[in-house]
C-alpha cells in the first residue's frame, strides 16, 4: 500500500471505529491484536487476484501475470485493454472488497467479531484501490478507443490512429 493509501486506511479506522463507535472484540488486545496482519495479508492477495479473475474476463489466461515483490503481489496484463475494459478491470477489487464490507457489517451489525473484520475489509478494499485509482483516473485522460496494457505499477497507453 502507497503511504496515500495507509492515511487514507486511518481515515476510515478512525471513522469506523471512533465516530461510529464499533468497538473492536474484547480479544483484540496485546499481542493477540497482531492476528490481524495474516487477515490484511490475505486481503491484499485477495485484491490482486480480483484483478486476475478479471482480466480473465477479456483477454487469455496466459497474458495475465502474478508478480510477487517484497511484502507485496502485483497482477500486470501483457496484452492490450479497451480503455473501459481496464477501468472495470482497476476498480473490481476496490469496489468488491468494499462494497462485500459494508454489507456484511450491515447484515451482521450484533456481532462485534463479525463488524469488526467487516469494517477491516472495507478499509483494506478502499484504501488498497488508491493506486488503482491513480492509474485508472490517469487512463481517463485519453480517448475510450484508446488500449491500455497494464505494467503493474505503471500504464502503457496506445492510441489508434485513424
């Protein structure tokens, strides 16, 4: 996660579990408290698979790549996306992690455990998505006939010339 997105994440953490008084589970102290970070790990593995099962959607299996980095994973697609195509393809996990938070903390609000983890998601699915926000909002610069190949961290633009 950028350092935008870790402001952004204590945004929401303040938000959730201050201003509307989510109380975290009574384990969640001390050294129990670090069980969280295999969950924000999977979440972040999650995300980016999200990414896969999507680019699957428009372009074969084998163009698609899982890169592991330090401390993180990272999804590229070799092959050319419709403009539209990859803004589906950079918002899907954001939106999905997100929106699946809120409804399990809506449907689930008299269990602190399961609130609690929910609000986690949500955070991780919002503030996870900001690179993937600062990408797609640079995609929206060009023409919705123009092709993106993601790189990962980074966008190869191709405008067709007519």
């Amino acid at each position: 996660m950028s350092l935008v997105a870790v402001l952004i994440a204590i945004g929401i953490w303040f938000l959730f579990f201050r201003v509307l008084d989510t109380p975290p589970p009574q384990w969640f102290k001390g050294l129990r408290s670090l069980l969280i970070l295999p969950y924000a790990i999977g979440l972040v593995l999650i995300h980016e698979l999200i990414h896969m099962v999507t680019a699957y959607l428009y372009v074969p299996v084998s163009n698609v790549r899982l890169r592991i980095k330090i401390l993180t994973w990272e999804v590229s697609v070799d092959k050319p996306l419709l403009r539209n195509r990859y803004l589906i393809y950079a918002f899907a996990p954001g939106f999905l992690l997100s929106f699946i938070g809120i409804l399990l903390y809506v449907i689930f609000h008299s269990s602190v455990d399961i609130r609690f983890f929910s609000g986690l998601l949500f955070i991780f699915g919002f503030a996870g998505a900001t690179g993937d926000m600062g990408l797609a909002l640079g995609a929206l610069k060009y023409p919705k006939t123009c092709y993106i190949v993601d790189k990962g961290a980074e966008l190869d633009v191709l405008v067709p010339e007519f």
